[in-house]
C-alpha cells in the first residue's frame, strides 16, 4: 500500500512540474489583445497564420508606416512638447523611407503585390481617436500609440525575419527591424517622462 501511494504520488509531483513548464491558457483569462507583446518575440511569440504569407505581411507593414505617418503628421501639427514633435518629424521621415524600402522589397520579389495605398478601418479608428484627444492629453495619448504601434511592428518583423515565406521580404524585415527596436526605445522613455511629469 505504501509503494502505491508513493508511485502515485511521484506521478503526481512529475505531473505538477510539467505543468509549470507550460504556458497559462490565456483565452479563457483575458483577450489576446490585452496581452503585452515581448520586446523580443523571436522566441517566444509563435507566428501568427496570417503574418508567414507575403501579401499579409506586405499589407500589415504598409499598414503600421500609414499609422506612424499620418498620426505622427498630427503631432507635428498638435504636440505641445518639442522632444514629442522632433519625435514625430523623425518618425514622419524614417516611415516615409520604410515604405519606400518596402515597395523596392516587394518588385525585387517579382510577385504580384500592391502595398495598400489607404488607410483600413483598424488604422482609420486609431487615428479617429488620437484626434478627439484633448489638447492637454494629446502628447501622452500620441506617445502610447507610438509605443503600442511598434510594438506590434517590431513582433511583425521579427517574426516574418524568421518564419516568412518570401527570402527578399524577410531580408527586408530583418532590416527594418533594429530601426524599429530603436523607435520603440526612444518612445518608451519619451512615454516614461511624459508620465512622470504628470
């Protein structure tokens, strides 16, 4: 009787410690979307279906450029802090040039992909709602969306870099990545003083 309570109660143990190993089921807890992304997914986040195709991953990218363009032309126009609109100049000009490099990318590929050339509804609402802000909450809800746009387009790259189905395109994503790791750390610090200061 003591030796089966004792193997049972080595399986139970084993079983436990497997279990910690494993990732907490998170759908039944919280939405995806409300999960923070690592900084450095490569090895932790799996790709998504839709970021391993070619013409998903060209329509995402040129998605997340329109975003940083556009809402960071509104900061140009509305930012009070200077750290905040030379930010934004940057920003402007670094995604002009990404989307530039991304249609290059995507002739090199000879494949028959157009880069969208208008914003879509996710884009559209985003940019909707860093309008309706208040003068004074402006620079802080601009500097959130920097930070939580990056994000996702640092994950978006670096996935594609690693799993993507288009060698040209997953050198450019390998490419473009590090620029935008650089993006997302200047963001996040100018977010932590804009923060602080409040």
């Amino acid at each position: 009787m003591t030796r089966h309570l004792l193997i049972a109660g080595a399986a139970i143990a084993a079983l436990s410690l497997a279990a910690c190993g494993q990732p907490a089921d998170q759908s039944a807890t919280a939405p995806a979307e409300s999960v923070t992304p690592d900084a450095n997914p490569t090895a932790t986040v799996p790709t998504m279906a839709d970021e391993a195709s070619a013409p998903d991953f060209v329509r995402l990218a040129a998605q997340s450029d329109m975003l940083e363009i556009q809402s960071s032309q509104m900061a140009l126009e509305r930012a009070q802090d200077a750290e905040v609109k030379a930010f934004a100049q940057m920003m402007v000009d670094a995604h002009t040039k990404t989307t530039q490099d991304l249609k290059t990318a995507v002739e090199a590929t000879g494949q028959p992909i157009t880069p969208p050339a208008t914003a879509d509804e996710e884009v559209t609402d985003e940019l909707n709602d860093l309008r309706e802000a208040e003068a004074a909450d402006f620079d802080k809800e601009y500097m959130e969306l920097q930070v939580e746009t990056h994000q996702k387009a640092l994950n978006l790259m670096q996935r594609y870099a690693g799993d993507g189905d288009t060698p040209g395109l997953q050198a450019f994503a390998a490419a473009t990545a590090p620029a935008i790791q650089q993006h997302l750390d200047q963001a996040t610090a100018l977010k932590e003083r804009l923060d602080a200061a409040n």
